[in-house]
C-alpha cells in the first residue's frame, strides 16, 4: 500500500512535469522546434544511468533509492520553479535542469518494478503488475489534467511547483524506515561492470527475454515515442488550448488503465502471444491516428491505442519476473527499461528533424507505423517459441 501511495504522487508529478514542459517549451520560449531536444535532453541521461540503477537495485535497498530519488527529483522542480518566476530561465538551463531530472529518475524504475515479486506471490504477480501499473496510469491521466488546468487559470510556475509537492510526498510514503524492507538478496561481491555483465549475459541466453525486448523496443520506438513529440505539435497544429493537450495525453492513460483493469481480471497464459497480437492491434490504430485531422477523433483512437498497449507490456513484465532470479530483478528489469525507452529520444530526434525539415507530422507518424507493422509480422512468422510460452 505504501508503494501504491507513493507511486500515485511521483507518477502524477513525473507526468506534470512532462505536459508543463512541453507547454512551455511550445508556448512560453516559443521554440516549438527545440521540443524534441529538450525530451532528449531528459531521456538521454536517463538511460544512460539506467543501466547503473537495475546494478543498485540489485545491490541496495529499494526503498533507500526510491527515497532518494524523489527528494532529489522534487528539488530540481523547486529550481526550475524559482528560475522560471524570476524570469531567469533560458533554454540553455532549462536543458541541464532537464537532463539533471532525467538522470535521477533512471533509478527509480528498476528499484519500483523490481520490488513488487519481494512483496507478492508469484501466482499473484500478473494481478499485482496490473494493479500497480493501473495506479501508474490512473496517475498518469491525472497529472496531464490537473497540469492542463493549473496552466489554464494559474501558470506554468504553479504547475511545476505543484509537481514539486508531489513528488515530495511520494519520498514521505517510500520513507525506508516505514517499508521496512527485508535484506538485499544478492550478495555476490563484483564490480558495477562485472554486476551489468552477469545481468546481460542473463538476458541474452534467454531467448524469451531477447524477442519481448524487440516487441518492447518497436512498440516504444514507432508508436509511444512518436506520440510524445506528435501530439503536443498536433495540438498547436490545429488550434488547441492546455486543456485540448491535457484531454489527449489523458485519453491515452485512461486506455491503459481500462486495459490494467482486464488484465487485473483474466489471467493470461501464454503471455508472449498475447503481447505480440497486442503491439499488432496498436500499430493498426495508430496507423489510422496518423490520417486524422480533428481534436475530437483524436483522443477516441489514443484511447484505444492506450488500451492495445497494456496487453503489449504486462503480460511480458509478469512473465520476465515469473522467471527470472529474485537476485538478478533489478538487472534484467534495468535492461527491459532501457529497451522499452532507448530509442526514444532517436524517435524524438527523427520526428523533429522531419517535421523542421517541411515533412507534415501526420506523414512522418503514417512512415513509423507502416515500418513497425513489417517488424511485427515478421515477430509474428518467426518468433513461434516466444508466442507457445506458458506461465
């Protein structure tokens, strides 16, 4: 319960921090052009040092890096806040400040995802993995909103500020001494790079593992990581507001959610399979989103590209950790974020670059999705012992 509470708070905050800066990057520096730079400026580092935190998560407590995180997280909301209200901030800083937020936050996934099979049955974990994830996303719908709204009638300042609390009473309910977690199983003394060694070579002689990070890495590369840097510039592109931006991002958490909520319900076998159809479902929505020109389908098909999602990622999070050693959790789940998020800021930089270059954004997003369809029926013809796996 305590790790629930907590994720509402950071989760919320995470997501408001991520509508107010897209905002301001757009509408207040009115460089809607350097959007896709300052996403890569927070995800770069991130995934550079995700790879260090599965290694921590593995080696320390959890609860002590989730701690951290969060306090060091909502102290650079509180500077960004001070910066922006003192008319101080320029893009320049804004990108360090960024990067330097991306970075922490590189140690809080692995720590979180490798914690629940501490806390959970192992014939519960496919329940609990929907139930967090749910409350991840119900979370995620609501810092869009509530961002949406402060900027509406307050202003970017207060919703950074806002996000600063939150994240700061995510640290108080992840407060180590009230979790009181058992010890660190992995007792194994070797060095940071012996630790990230042992955990991909884990990785790479487990072929389930190796064909659901390519599912991962297309679902993330050629539909969520587009959609980041798209649906802020179709907002502005057909005349939104804050509350127009808000009512997309929430369309596309609240599919999740309801998909969470499935999956929290029907127990899945053959998991593998599952997330294979469930990336070819999202690629044929999101292929149709890229030919839509109205702010009221538009949520409609994010909707649904949010809810084929969830059948794409927890079905494979529950069974990498069905399978996987209790003393390896935070390695492999470190290399499974760095899968899922990777490609990202490539995805940023692609669109940008096409889109600076005359490119329409509906075309660019109509290209990534015809490209991550052919990579999914080809999983789909030759990745057969991936799709038969049952747990």
């Amino acid at each position: 319960m305590l790790l629930l509470i907590a994720g509402i708070f950071s989760v919320t905050g995470f997501s408001m921090f991520l509508t107010t800066t897209s905002w301001y990057v757009i509408r207040t520096l009115g460089m809607p052009e350097m959007l896709g730079l300052v996403l890569i400026a927070v995800t770069v580092p991130r995934l550079v040092m995700m790879i260090y935190g599965g290694v921590l998560a593995d080696n320390y407590k959890k609860s002590t890096i989730m701690f951290g995180t969060n306090i060091f997280q909502a102290a650079l909301l509180v500077l960004i806040t001070i910066f922006i209200g003192l008319d101080f901030m320029t893009l320049g800083w804004f990108l360090v400040l960024a990067g330097l937020f991306g970075t922490v936050d590189a140690f809080f996934g692995p720590a979180s995802t490798s914690m629940i099979p501490k806390v959970v049955e192992r014939a519960q974990l496919q329940k609990a993995n929907a139930y967090f994830q749910g409350v991840d996303q119900i979370s995620f719908l609501l810092g869009p909103v509530l961002a949406g709204l402060i900027m509406e009638f307050g202003s970017v300042t207060m919703s950074f500020m806002v996000a600063a609390i939150l994240v700061t009473l995510s640290a108080v309910f992840v407060f180590p001494p009230l979790i009181r977690e058992g010890p660190v199983e992995n007792t194994v003394k070797q060095s940071p790079l012996q630790n990230f060694i042992e955990g991909f070579n884990y990785v790479k002689g487990s072929n389930f593992l190796m064909v659901g990070i390519i599912v991962l890495v297309t679902l993330n590369f050629f539909v969520f990581g587009t959609l980041h840097i798209a649906v802020p510039f179709l907002t502005d592109l057909y005349g939104g507001t804050p509350i127009n931006l808000s009512i997309m991002e929430m369309s596309l958490s609240f599919g999740m959610l309801i998909g969470m909520i499935v999956l929290g319900n029907q127990y899945i076998k053959r998991k593998g399979r599952t997330a294979v159809y469930g990336l070819l479902v999202t690629l044929i929505i999101y292929i149709v989103f890229s030919f839509i020109e109205s702010l009221s389908i538009l949520p409609i098909l994010l909707f649904f590209i949010g809810l084929a999602m969830s059948f794409v990622f927890i079905p494979f999070f529950t069974a990498t950790q069905q399978i996987t050693e209790n003393r390896m959790m935070g390695r492999v789940m470190s290399l499974i974020f760095l899968a899922m998020n990777g490609f990202d800021p490539l995805a940023y930089a692609i669109v940008g670059i096409m889109t600076a270059a005359g490119i329409s954004i509906q075309l660019v997003l109509l290209g990534f999705g015809l490209i991550g369809l052919v990579i999914t029926m080809v999983i789909l013809w030759k990745a057969k012992g991936f799709q038969r796996l049952e747990t």
